[in-house]
C-alpha cells in the first residue's frame, strides 16, 4: 500500500515540477486569473472602493466666512468630490467632461446666507450638461439638503435667533422699499419675538424652562419639523459585499480551466512522446498512473485558489466562510479534475486537445457565469447554465462568500460537481488506453 501512495506521488511531483517549468503555463495559471479579479473587480465597483461621490468643482467669488462655512459643508459631504478652482478652470473642466458640474457662489451669498430673516435667498449658480438631467437631480437634492442645515443651525441657537431679528429690524427701518403698513407690523412683532427668546434663553441659563419651554429642550422645539428618535438596528444583508466578491470566484474558474489546460496538453505529450508507455512498463497499475496525474492536477488547483483567496482576504477586503470555501474548492478540483482526465483521453496531440479543451470550457464559462455574473443574467440564460460544470462551481464559492448559504444549501452544488467529475475521470481513464500508446 505504501508503495502504491509513493508511485502516485512521485508521479504528482513529476506533472507538478513540468508545469512550473512553462513560464507562459504560470502566468495563465496563477497571475492572469488576479489580473481578471482587479480589472473587473474595478470596473464594477467603479475603482474598488473609492469615494462614489459626484465630482464638482466650487469657486467661491464671496469669498466671507459665511461662504466659506458652505464650501468646508461642501467639502465634507458624502455625496459630493469637491475640486476648489476658479470660475474659469471650473468651467473648462466641466466642458472638457472631466467634472460633472461647478458650483459658483456669487458676491453677497455670505451676507444672505447668514441673514436668515433678511428676505433674500442665497443663490449658487451651478453649471452643468443639460442631457445630465438625473445628475442635475442628484446635485439639486445634494445642495437643498445643505441649504437646510442653516435653518437647523438658528432655530436650534438662541443666540444667533437674537441677533438675526436685531440685524432684521435693522434693516426694515432702513429699507424705502417695505410699505410703511408692514414696516409698523413687523417693527411691532419682531422685537416682541426677540424679547421672548431672550427670556426663553435666560431661563434656559437658570435652569428653569429650556429652549421653548418643555422638558427635553431642543427635542421640544415647535419649529423643529419632526421629532425623530433613533434607534439602532442591526441589517442583515443578502449580497456580495464589494465588487471583488463577484469577481474573485470568477477569476478562481479561470485560473482552474489555466491548470485543467496545462495538465491535459501535459499528459496528452507524454502519450506522444512515450512516457506514459515506459510508465506503463514499472510495477505500477493504469489507476495509480492516472491517479498521480490526478493528483497533481488538484494540487495546482489548490494552490492557485488559495493565492487567490488569501489575496482576496488581505487586500480586497473579502470575507468567506473557511470551511464552506473549503468544501466548495474540493468539489470544483474533484470536477476538473474528470474533466482533464476525459479531454486528455480523447486527443492525440497537444493542439488538438488544447484546442478541444479551450473550446469546451469557454462555452462552459460564458454560460456559467465566468464572464457574466449568474445573477444578471436573463431567465432563459440562467437555466440552460444549469448544464455548465462552471455554474455549479462560482455557484458553490459564492454561497461561501457571500450568498451566505447553509451547509444543506451547499449540498446541492457540491453533489453536482463531484458527480460530474466521478463520471468524466471514470470514462477518461477507461477510454485511455495506457497498453494501446
């Protein structure tokens, strides 16, 4: 029995040794599968992580503290990328389409931005492509939810609410333009109003009554819209966590079709060159043969998809279940493994069962989902990759990843990729005829 496990892993280390011999049979195998995980991973998470914020450029031709206040407001939300530039490279950028749109804040938005009882909104004026009618939306919504803070910022402050209805009066005496009915109505009603917040405030200060009286202070403020309470609560969420997720167990398929490839044209030469002839002549059996072979196929497997895992943990921030990771790799092997075993007995030369073996498992994979991800295909698209060995293994890796699967959900696709792979390497080492070669 001893004997019988050394042959087979002497024949392992040999295939294993060969294949790390073919410089362009590495690259295939273990780095074009990462660079498949990055580019893809980028494009569908628009740059893996960064800020998804609309870029916009802000000039600030006021130029006051008020203003200034807004920009650092600009700057720090989330749905905004800020450029500070001037008016004229602002616009030359957002021509060029290298920003979505700029924000201009003209002379005398400080003063209107800070004078909240004065009558006069404060204007931006934004520039930007009339065909960006959803980002003209998005940008609108960004800066009115700004725009409220002001509010929230006085009515919340008793002080500032005293000194914009004293700036208020002031302005009303001085402005020719109100009609003297309503210069005597709100020369009337403002400074009342103020009176009654400093008494509000001065109370506040004793101790006595907060911020328009109540026992919760500003949570019982009349002028507050809503009264909101908070609580925390914990979402459990169904879905692949960044984009890498979707990509890394695409890119694990094709880094297994890169060894299936190699070790088949592998075996498929040394028929031709009659090594597996003088093999046949040692003390060892046809299945032991196949079996180191086999073996060395799934080793290569192993050690691609745990690079590619470790990768994927470490640097692109994706989290899986071990165990069922584990269980999910050990079925794909096993299942390609039979597929290698299979195309391998067919062919005679290297070019045809490269050629052979590319053709299959490239439609396997369009199919499959090692090209585009199972769950934005088409109905009809999903159920006839119900045929591919491709779709069962991103399958499996993706409830280990992110589809959250139970192990009885794990089973089904598990069960599937070791039968098919039982079936292929039975009729693989029955039609390779080792005493035919």
């Amino acid at each position: 029995m001893k004997s019988k496990i050394l042959a087979i892993t002497a024949i392992m280390h040999k295939d294993f040794k060969l294949l790390f011999k073919d410089k362009m049979a590495v690259f295939f195998t273990f780095f074009f599968p990462l660079i498949f995980a990055f580019f893809f991973g980028s494009i569908i998470g628009g740059g893996g992580g960064a800020s998804k914020g609309m870029k916009v450029a802000v000039t600030d031709l006021d130029n006051s503290s008020s203003s200034q206040v807004f920009v650092e407001q600009l700057k720090n939300s989330d749905a905004l990328r800020v450029t500070i530039t001037t008016e004229e490279k602002a616009r030359e950028l957002v021509r060029k389409g290298k920003l979505v749109a700029f924000i201009l804040l003209p002379k005398g938005f400080g003063e209107n931005y800070s004078s909240v009882f004065s009558g006069n909104v404060p204007e931006l004026k934004v520039g930007i492509d009339p065909s960006r009618k959803a980002e003209a939306g998005y940008l609108e919504g960004a800066l009115m939810k700004l725009g409220v803070k002001r509010f929230e910022s006085l009515f919340s402050d008793a002080n500032k609410m005293i000194s914009q209805l004293d700036l208020s009066v002031e302005k009303i005496k001085k402005d020719e333009n109100v009609p003297e009915a309503w210069k005597g109505l709100l020369s009337e009603f403002l400074p009342q109003m103020n009176q009654l917040i400093k008494k509000q405030a001065q109370d506040n200060e004793n101790g006595k009554t907060p911020m328009f009286g109540g026992a919760n202070g500003a949570d019982s403020n009349p002028m507050m819209p809503l009264k909101i309470s908070q609580q925390d609560v914990s979402v459990k969420r169904r879905g692949p966590k960044n984009a890498y997720s979707i990509t890394i167990p695409q890119a694990i398929i094709w880094a297994i079709m890169g060894v299936v490839i190699g070790f088949a044209v592998n075996i498929v030469q040394e028929k031709r060159l009659g090594t597996v002839n003088r093999l046949s002549l040692a003390p060892i059996s046809r299945l032991q043969i196949m079996s180191g072979k086999a073996l060395g196929c799934f080793t290569a497997q192993l050690a691609v998809t745990s690079l590619l895992l470790t990768i994927a943990y470490f640097m692109l921030g994706v989290n899986f279940d071990i165990a069922k990771v584990l269980l999910a790799v050990v079925a794909a092997g096993i299942c390609f493994v039979g597929i290698m075993m299979f195309f391998a007995s067919l062919a005679k030369t290297e070019r045809s069962v490269a050629g052979l073996t590319n053709a299959f498992l490239i439609i396997m994979g369009m199919i499959g989902g090692a090209m585009i991800p199972l769950f934005v295909m088409p109905g009809w698209m999903q159920s006839i990759s119900n045929i591919s060995p491709v779709k069962w293994s991103i399958l499996a890796l993706e409830g280990a990843i992110w589809r959250d699967f139970s192990y009885s959900e794990m089973l089904l696709p598990v069960l599937v990729l070791i039968s098919i792979g039982v079936v292929f390497f039975a009729l693989g080492t029955r039609l390779l005829k080792l005493e035919q070669i």
